[in-house]
RNA sequence: GGGCGCUUAGCUCAGUUGGCUAGAGCAUCUCGUUUACACCGAGAGGGUCGGGGGUUCGAAUCCCUCAGCGCCCACCA
C-alpha cells in the first residue's frame, strides 16, 4: 500500500481504534505480573478538558509501556455521576424549562438526572476513545453502578458498627444558592479587606454600654451572650451582667471565654452560636441557645418584622441603619479577613446548624499516616506527601451528607417517634420501614461524592468480591491532578485502608494543571480554553499528547500552546515519511531476513536506538514522561531520520532498514499510539497489531563500528561547518591524506556534505579540517582560503582556551586524586585532542602566510 | 500565622544520587527545488542558570541569606 504525502490523523485514528477495541487488545492477557491503573472517572455531565487528555495520555503512556514489556495490564475506565457537579448542571436545565428542584419529588428527579446524565455519558466515552485510552471498556464502572453503591453501604454499614459514623448537630458551609452542605475543604477562602463595626450594646441594672467589634452585624439578631477574655481587666466587673441586646430587645448575659482575644477589636465579641463555629463552640461551653436568624436559602428569620426575609447583604445594610438611627455604631474600621466562598456560584459560604452525618477520621488517618511513614506509597513528585502527611495530622471530621437527590442515598432511617433512634438500612427505596413494630423514616440526605469515589481502586477493581480483576489489587499506579491530593487520594488511602487492610496503590503521580500559553489559568470566563476535541480535529490525537506531555514535570503547572501541538503534528509526520522512504525503498514484495549490521551506520544506529530505548525504559519506569519521549523523539528524528535514512540512501540494508524502522515504532507507539499503528498496519510484513507487540530486542552490533561512524559524522559536520561559512555557493571537493576512515567511506562522506568530490592525495591544498582530527583538506581556492584567516584564528583562539581549561583542571592535584578516574583519564584525553587540532591549526596557519 | 513551589536562551519549559563545551520546542538569522518529508534539510546566533555568601577538586544541582512571583492550608470576631 502506498502512503499519501503527508499524514492525515483523521483519516486513520477512529479506524485504528476500533481495530485495538474489536482485537481485545485492551484486556488483560493474564500472564506476566500485573500491572494496573484506575481512571479517575471523568464526570459523566459533559465535556472532557484539556486536563483530562493530559492526564488520560500520562496514564496511557505507562498502560501501553508495560502492556509491551510483557505486565498483565489493565486500566479500568470510569464514569463519575458527579453528584453535586451534575446537580448543578441540571438545576440550571430546570431553571431553563422555569422549573425548580421543589417541583418533583426525588425519585422524579433522580430519574430525571438519570436519564440526562445518560446521554451525556455517551459522548465522554467517545472523547475518551479519540484521546486514544487502551482502556478495557467491558470494565467501565460507573459510579451508581449497583456494585458501587453495595459497596459503599457496606463500608458506611462498618463504619457504622465501629462507632466511627456518627449524627450530629454541628455547624456546617451551606450554600445558600444551591441549599446543600459542602465539606469543609469544598470552601474557597479568600484573603480580603472586610469592615469591622464596633456596635454599642447598652448595660442593664447600670449606666454604659459594652462594645462588641464584629463584620457580621447582621447576625446580632442571634446572639446569645457577648464574651470577654476572662483576664481582661476593661470587663473583668461586668462578667454575669446583663446587656440588652440592640434592635432585638432582648437580653444576653456578658461571659468569659479564653476564646477572645483581648487585643483585638474591642476585646468584647457578641457570641451567635447558630453562625459561626467558633461561637457555636463557646455556645456549648456555656450552655447558650441558638437561634437561626438566617434560613438556608440565605433569607433572614427569626427577626423584627421589618427585616424579615432579607438576603443577608440586604440585612447587613438595614441592619447598620437602624442602629445608626439609634445611634449606636461607635467606630468603623478596616480590616484583612478570610471570608469562605461558594466554591461554585462564588457566594458567601453561610455557616449554619445542621443535623448531619459525619465520619471520624483520626482513627482512619491515623493508620494512612503509618503507611505513608513506611513508604508503602511512593509520590511524583515526592514533596507531595509531606503536604499530605500534613493534611491528615490536622484532619477534621468529614460530613457526608449532602442535600441534593443525586447521589447515592445515605442508607439511614430514623425513628418517627424518637428523634435520636437512626438505624441502618439499605431499603432506601421506601420512604417509611417499619422494624419492631415501630415505624422509621428515609434519611433525604444523599453522599459526598467523594465518599464513593474514595473507594474508587477496591470498588473497580472488585477485590471484596474477589473478581477476575482482584489480582490487580492494589493497584500500581493513581495519576491524578495535584488539587485532588487532599479530596481523594487522602481519602482513597484511608478507606482503603480501612476496608482492605492495604493501600490501594503503589506509585502516585500528580500532575499540574494545564495553563494557556501565557501561564493563565483556562477558563470559560477568559475565553482562553484549548479543548482537546478541537486540537484533534486539527492536528491528531498524537500530536495532543505529545504536546501535552513534552517538558512536564509532574506536580507542576505548565503553559501550553499550540506551538507544542504542532510539533507534535510535525513528529508525527516525520515518522510517516521515514516509513514512505522505507516502503518505496524496500517494495512491495519484501519479505525480511535477519538483520545484520554490514555498514558503520548500520552499527551506529543500533546503538543509537540501544541507548534510547534504555533512556526511555530508565524514566518511564521513574514515570519521567517528558524524558523518555524526548529520547524518543530525538533518536527518530536527529539520528534515524537525519543520519540513517540518509546513510542509506548510499549503503543500503534492507533487512536492518526494515528492522529500524519496526524499533522505531514500537518505542514511540506509547506516546504516540495513532501514527505509529498506522503505520505498522501499511508495513506489508506485519500481520500483528503493534499495540500488542512487545517491547523491542536489540541486535548485535559493534561498538568500535558505531564510534568509527561517530568519527564520520564528526568529519561532515565540520565540512558542513566550513563550507556554510565560505562565501558563495559553490561546491567544494575533499582532499584527504592516507586516512582509511575517509577512503572507505568516501561515497557516503560525499553525500553527506553534499561535496563535489572526496579523492586522496599526496600534495593537500585548500583548507584544512583540522577539528575534525583528520588529515582532510577542503578543496578552496587560494582567495577563499586567506578571507578565511580570520576564522581560523578564532578557532586556534578557542582551542587555546579550553586547552587552558583541561590544563587548569589537570593541574590540581585534589582534582587528579579526588575525582572519579574515568573522568581524570577523559579529561586526559580531551587535552591530547585539543592539542593536535592546535597543531593542525597552526600548521594551516604558516601556511597560509607563505 | 503555617506549609509548598517557582525564578535557567526572545517566549514556554526540561535538567533526580553535584562531574564532558547547560538542553528542548517555538521564535530569530543565513543557505538550500539532493529520487521520505517545506508539517523539510544544512548551518548559525542567543544564557555571569534571580542577587549575595558558603560547602566541595568541581555547584543550575547541596546549605545559608536576600529579593520577586505563585499556590495550598488555618475558626481570629
């Protein structure tokens, strides 16, 4: 088959990976030790990002690596029902059709959810399919699969029996706009200028007042109690006094509390148990009431007529009017505060009480933190696991629930009659159960997602169950991005842990986010997005991932254009045309035989793609990416594109071209999977699928031959070095003196540096190539040679130096006795070089001034 | 307040046990219609590796310090 000029991705890519998927490839082949990834199922409410092909790619380079060095491997995809993501998404559907949530009842709106998520689902597995992922789709979980949620009732279940889950009243991050509780590391905190109001709140029985600083007068209505620091003298008489409380006309008592601190606002603080935790914690110690000023859907209750179902940014100012009417605000200042936002909508978080379910998480980090100091996990980047250990010494208790219908339902019921009577029960399809002859009520509540997906690696790959994928539990590599360190890999670790009584992975490799060219965060907003979907379109798959993953680091956020796309397009290129040279070359009827290395470049190339395809193995196995397609892409471009194919257009082998080209292939097939089985498909003499090939052998060859090839190339470059600098363009014959290196590859040297002649002589003239290190002249006439004294002075000059250089070295006996030998002897060496080329050099020069 | 990271060529970034003349992609300049490729070839220019100090035979790499930028965590009203 003859290839077209240039590659065209479109044309071959959904061909290709269908024949992958329809071959089985995909599936473990059940011998060799395992190797197993687990996708962090992409939302199933929309379209994958850019983040997603890089972090799909990173996976798939190593799912494809060691598939082709003989792993039984598996990478086991997934989709996340996203329960507050999508949840959002909908609402804003209803809002469309001028619904609301309120509306329908829960099943309504989870069949609802279920049916749009459905269609949606779809189309993200077949963006997964064109980012190129050798996943097994026949194991593609999803996160309401019916084994999930067994699983997840069974961890909360033992969780439950052990005492770690537990129901209470706390104060939790509501949104106001979506009316759900988040978890505390779902807050956005920001660092910003705030007033601080210092509020006169008149004493009772005597004359004065105390003065309360706070940034939230809108929550006076619910305040309880003022507290002072029990050792600030200011206060220290009117502790157990009473004050009445402004615009509410109620009376609080002043306590003491070691929670303030004297020394900031006015040292006196009005104590709102149900708004801020904080106060919730002193309202605990001193047995305050709490009382809800603010109603979940963020509206004022429990307050005079006249504010009454105010927003609280409505309140706050007629809340500051009215008490200026009274005359009542003695100072505004302004002060640095953290205010916690709606990661979401970027709304105020409202702390608020709420009856909710919460998992104790010391005993569980606890156990997470022995495995991390045991080196059970090992973290890409390292310095990740640090901020990790970090993270699970401050642990807090996490709430589950969540009030939105999707999701998976918390299995609880609760006794109609006694409010404190919670069972377990997984029958969450009936609103009421009756057991013991009394009757109990549906928990409305659904799960944190992020529950269920921390139980992403034993759930997939079925290890309670002992399924046919349980051998590959635990599994060997998490890749996900840095921001989820805290969200799920803590959690995947502790459950894990503490459900299978192991880690759940082996190797962690975080990855940055993908910035626009200029280092911008992408956003909607900012109109700055690259979709993945468009760039495939444009430049292929392959060229994505290339670009993607070239000089990353893992851990760090990294720009990324078109630029680096692009290149990635144009590899892809090369490595088609390099085929099209070999296939014209080579015809349509060749059948190869053993390769055998016949020329220097023959054994120079099979140590070029040695080193490289150890280069490669050496930092995929260190999950260097970057690295290891960087070897990749320069061994095919700069020394089998540039130098072999070249090499052979002179002295040809077929059956090592053939073999070249095969090597090629399959080192690059990982990181560029479209074009590289594309190609293998069109070579006349495979009737195998290259993603199931393995990795490559390297033939013999000599080591000596490689370096007498090295000495050739070290001969044409400076040729071409020389004859770029000379004036015109004419071409130029090469003169040499009883040199056999030359002699026998005098057809090859001339191609090469595109000469007009290579013939020996006697009587050498012209200019000498004397860095070379060879008795070679450049045929130039006399005119040329003195306009290019100048140029050889330079170069005498700078050989000069660095003979200084190696001399300086060598002088320094703690340099001699203290540095490896090897590199003593190298140096040694360098210098000997360097001081022929001087004589050479100078030798060239008298000539020239005869 | 605590922690982490970054500062290397015009731009975006690599550089993992300290060791050849510090690399890549893109950009720039010169030349090129050679029977794979202009999505190309050949060649070139461009860096006191943020500043200062230290350890070492040797530092972009390790230590200290200063400066600038960014991120995460934390209940100071």
């Amino acid at each position: 088959m003859k290839l077209a000029k240039a590659y065209e991705p479109n044309e071959y890519e959904p061909n290709i990976y269908a024949l992958w998927e329809k071959s089985g490839a995909f599936k473990p082949s059940g011998k060799g030790e395992p190797f197993s990834t687990v996708m962090p199922p992409p939302n199933a409410n929309g379209n994958l990002h850019i983040g997603h092909a890089l972090d799909m790619g990173l996976k798939d380079i190593s799912v494809r690596y060691k598939r082709m060095r003989g792993f039984d491997t598996v990478y086991i995809p997934g989709a996340d029902h996203a329960g507050f993501e999508t949840w959002v998404v909908y609402e804003k559907e209803l809002g469309k059709q001028g619904k609301s949530r309120f509306d329908f009842t829960r099943e309504q709106l989870y069949g609802q959810v279920w049916d749009f998520v459905d269609q949606q689902r779809g189309n993200m597995e077949l963006q997964l399919r064109a980012i190129g992922v050798s996943a097994d789709w026949e194991k593609l979980v999803f996160t309401l699969d019916s084994k999930v949620i067994k699983t997840v009732y069974s961890t909360f279940k033992k969780l439950w029996d052990d005492g770690l889950v537990y129901r209470g009243e706390r104060i939790v991050n509501y949104s106001t706009k979506f009316q759900t509780s988040y978890a505390d590391i779902e807050v956005d905190h920001k660092q910003e200028k705030g007033t601080l109001w210092h509020i006169a709140y008149p004493l009772i029985d005597r004359d004065g007042e105390i003065i309360i600083a706070t940034t939230r007068p809108e929550t006076l209505f619910g305040d309880t109690a003022v507290a002072v620091n029990p050792n600030d003298e200011r206060y220290k008489d009117l502790i157990g006094k009473k004050v009445r409380l402004p615009l509410a006309d109620r009376e609080i008592t002043i306590i003491a509390d070691d929670y303030v601190d004297a020394a900031f606002g006015t040292g006196a603080v009005k104590i709102t148990p149900a708004h801020d935790p904080n106060d919730f914690e002193v309202g605990k110690r001193h047995d305050l009431e709490r009382i809800q000023v603010i109603d979940f859907d963020g509206t004022m209750m429990n307050v005079p007529e006249e504010f009454k179902g105010l927003e609280v940014v409505e309140a706050r100012k007629a809340t500051l009017n009215a008490l200026k009417a009274k005359d009542l605000i003695r100072k505004e200042e302004t002060i640095e505060h953290t205010v916690g936002y709606d990661y979401k909508s970027g709304l105020p978080i409202q702390p608020l009480i709420k009856d909710q379910w919460f998992l104790k998480m010391e005993p569980l980090a606890k156990r997470a933190l022995e495995a991390l100091e045991n080196d059970e996990i090992t973290f890409y980047p390292a310095s990740r696991k640090q901020i990790l250990k970090q993270y699970l010494q401050n642990i807090r208790d996490w709430n589950l629930s969540r009030q939105i219908p999707w999701g998976i339902p918390i299995p609880a019921f609760q006794n109609v009659d006694d409010e404190n009577d919670w069972i377990f029960d997984e029958f969450v399809t009936e609103e009421t159960i009756e057991v013991d002859g009394k009757t109990y009520a549906r928990e409305e509540d659904t799960f944190d997602t992020w529950f269920s997906s921390g139980q992403w690696p034993f759930i997939t790959t079925e290890a309670l169950e002992g399924g046919d994928l349980s051998r590959f539990y635990p599994t060997s590599l998490m890749e996900t991005g840095t921001d989820l360190l805290d969200r799920w890999i803590a959690r995947m670790i502790m459950l894990g842990l503490y459900v299978t009584d192991k880690v759940p992975f082996k190797d962690v490799y975080l990855h940055g986010m993908v910035l626009d060219e200029h280092s911008q965060k992408m956003s909607k907003s900012k109109g700055n997005v690259i979709n993945p979907m468009d760039s495939i379109a444009a430049y292929g798959s392959d060229a994505l991932r290339l670009g993607l993953i070239a000089s990353r680091s893992p851990g760090q956020n990294q720009a990324f254009g078109p630029d680096r796309i692009i290149a990635g397009r144009n590899f892809c290129n090369k490595l088609w045309n390099i085929a099209r040279f070999i296939e014209n070359k080579l015809g349509d009827d060749y059948t190869p035989a053993a390769p055998v290395a016949k020329s220097l470049a023959d054994h120079w190339i099979i140590s070029e793609l040695k080193t490289a395809k150890e280069t490669i193995e050496r930092t995929l196995d260190n999950y260097r990416y970057a690295e290891a397609s960087d070897a990749m892409y320069h061994v095919i471009w700069d020394s089998v594109a540039d130098w072999y194919i070249e090499a052979s257009k002179d002295q040809d082998n077929p059956d090592l071209l053939a073999w070249v080209i095969d090597v090629s292939l399959t080192l690059a097939h990982p990181f560029a999977p479209f074009v590289t089985e594309t190609i293998w498909q069109t070579l006349q003499w495979h009737d195998s699928l290259l993603i199931s090939e393995t990795w490559p052998e390297i033939i013999d060859f000599s080591e000596i031959a490689a370096a007498e090839f090295s000495r050739v190339q070290q001969l044409v470059t400076e040729a071409r070095f020389v004859i770029t600098s000379l004036p015109g363009n004419e071409k130029y014959g090469l003169l040499y003196e009883n040199d056999s290196l030359i002699e026998d590859n005098k057809s090859l040297i001339k191609r090469l540096a595109k000469l007009d002649r290579v013939v020996s002589t006697y009587q050498p003239k012209g200019l000498r190539l004397a860095v070379s290190g060879r008795d070679a002249w450049l045929d130039v006439s006399e005119e040329t040679l003195s306009e290019h004294q100048v140029n050889l002075e330079e170069r005498l000059a700078r050989t000069h130096a660095d003979i200084q250089a190696l001399e300086g070295r060598l002088s320094n006996p703690n340099y001699v006795e203290k540095a490896p030998e090897k590199l003593v002897t190298e140096t040694k060496q360098q210098l000997e070089e360097k001081k022929a080329v001087v004589i050479r050099l100078q030798h060239e020069l008298e000539v020239l001034k005869i």
